[in-house]
C-alpha cells in the first residue's frame, strides 16, 4: 500500500505539468500575449518590463545565493566558529537602494500607461461610442450615435477608437477581449469606461472574465474589426437595409406569425419588440447562436426547443414548440439577413 501511495506520489507532479499544459490548448485561444490593439500592446509593454525586472531579480538572487554555499560550505574537519558579522552598512545600503531603483523603474511607464487608459473620449467625434450591457447570460451593444442596438458582436472600425460605456442588468460581469484590451467590469447601478482600438482587421474572442451564475463560462461574444468602408455598409445595412429573400417564404411568413405570438415581447426586431432579450435584427448573418452554437438551422433548433439544455440559468423559456413552429421559427429568423 504504501508503495503504491510512494508511485502515485512520484507521478502526481507529473500530471500537475500535464494539466498545465493542457489549459493552453483551449479553442478559441485567449491571451493577453498577442496583442492585436493600442491597448493590449500598452498592457503587454507592461508584461514584459515587470517579468523582465523578476526575472532579472531572481538570476541574481540564485547566482548569490548558490555562490555563498559553495564558497562558504562547512569543509570536512574544520570545526572553527566563522566570524560572528552583526551588519554591513554598505551592503545594507545597497539592497535597500536597488528594490527602490527598480520600483522607480517599473512605476514611471505603468503610472503613465494607467493614465492613458484612463482618457475619456466620450466628447470624441472620431471615436465610436458603445454602450455594453452585461446579461446573464448575454451581451448588449447599443450605438447610441447610430441608433443600432445588437447583442453578441461587437463591430468596430481598424485604427478607430471605441469608447465602451459598461454596465449590468442584473449581477457583476467583467468583459474581456484579451486579444485587444484588459478587463473592465461591469456592475448594476454604475458605468464603468474603457477604450479600445484594434490595429488589424479579424475577428477577437471575449467573454465574461467575473463568475455570474451557472453558465458564465458560456458568456461569449465577438468583436469584429472591419475596415471604415466595411463598417460604413455594416451602419447602413442595421438601420436602412433590407432582408434577403427567405429561402422558403412561405414557411418564413408562418415563422414570423410564430415570432409575433411567442417571442416578440422579449425580442425586437428593427427597433420593434421588447427589450429583455437580445434585439434580433440581422440575426441570420450572426456566427453563433447564443453566443455558444453555430448559426444554422439545425443548432437554431436546438436552441428553440430548449434553452436550458445549452445554457443553463438562462431566462428564455422553453416555449413548447411544436416541429412545424419550430421550422417556421427557424426560417424567419434564419431569413433576418440583411443586403
């Protein structure tokens, strides 16, 4: 037994690195490591001086250190006391003066850095103005600027500022895009700002970086960086655009009837419904569905006919569908496309 108990002890560091590993190997990657905006590379800077600095110290520290107990190891026969040392003044002076040096060091570029995040440009023309709402288990973007209100992606323009105004309606969020900025949460009753600005054009995975309720971990969302022109034409397709042609319009008119009876006291659809869930205006051209499903028909399904299943705590409610409302459901919503 206990032999056994000496292997499994030899082994557990092993699996520890293991594990280590393997939190790495996630999908979608999220780290703050490749910055791909102003902010995360201001954050990164950050990263790196500090690491350098501890790194640094640490060399030192083990090269003294291990330097001392050679040079000063008990050799075999001397029985002498060594000479009984009450303080070094110069040697005191100078480990008191070197933390301070590098606390200088680290403290000018993150004083100055905190600074700069800290600017408000919400009287800013060039910026973009968002306001982030965190539900559970969701996420509302409102351009008040531009009268679009859309839940789930987040779209800005390349080299272009977004001003993020964030709050909560309910409990405390933290919403986090590793690839272009740190966490900045979000709590009832109070506005929280930060800015972004992404460098390069692609799309950038976030999510709730602050424990709320049983599906946190499935609290993600996008935030799509498109060029000026690209955005320009996202702007008008959100507040001038028009669907494409369902793929069976029949069967999409029935879906909308469905909408109106069942989902449109929750839901809103250019501008008309309510407001406790996510508005669904160009749904059929969002990625995912809740923001954890693929955007097709069979996962649109899924969804529908039970909520619960995908996330858990979440406030929709299983609407007990028949298969032919569900499909006519699916079609409308799949058919919010706009061109």
């Amino acid at each position: 037994m206990m032999r056994r108990l000496q292997q499994v002890g030899r082994m557990l560091p092993m699996l520890v690195m293991v594990a280590l590993l393997l939190t790495g190997c996630g999908d979608p990657y999220l780290s703050a490591l490749q910055p791909k905006g102003t902010v995360a590379g201001m954050q990164y800077d950050l990263i790196k001086l500090s690491v350098t600095i501890m790194l640094g110290v640490f060399t030192v520290v083990v090269v003294i250190f291990t330097y001392v107990l050679i040079r000063y190891r008990k050799r075999k026969g001397d029985n002498s006391i060594p000479e009984q040392i009450e303080g070094n003044h110069k040697l005191e002076i100078i480990w008191t003066v070197i933390p301070f040096i590098l606390l200088i060091v680290l403290a000018i570029p993150m004083v100055s850095t905190t600074f700069t995040l800290a600017k408000d440009y919400s009287n800013d023309k060039d910026a973009i103005q968002v306001k982030v709402t965190g539900h559970q288990f969701w996420w509302e973007f409102e351009y008040p600027d531009l009268k679009i209100n859309t839940a789930q992606e987040l779209y800005i323009p390349v080299n272009k500022k977004a001003y993020l105004s964030l709050e909560a309606a309910d409990v405390i969020h933290s919403f986090w895009v590793p690839a272009l900025g740190g966490k900045k949460d979000t709590n009832p009753g109070m506005t929280n700002h930060m800015w972004l600005e992404s460098t390069v054009e692609g799309t950038f995975q976030g999510r709730c970086a602050e424990l709320c309720g049983p599906s946190h971990a499935l609290m993600d969302f996008k935030v799509k960086v498109v060029s000026q022109e690209e955005f320009d034409k996202w702007v008008v397709e959100m507040t001038k655009g028009e669907n494409a042609p369902a793929e069976n319009k029949a069967v999409a008119v029935q879906g909308e009837e469905v909408f109106k009876q069942s989902c449109v006291s929750c839901h809103a659809v250019d501008g008309n419904g309510g407001k406790i869930g996510p508005d669904l205006t160009n749904f059929g051209n969002r990625q995912t569905v809740a923001g954890v499903l693929p955007n097709d028909k069979k996962h649109v399904a899924e969804w529908l006919k039970d909520p619960e299943s995908v996330k858990p705590g979440n406030l929709m409610p299983n609407l007990k569908l028949n298969d032919d409302q569900v499909d006519a459901l699916v079609e409308y919503l799949s058919s919010l496309k706009r061109q």
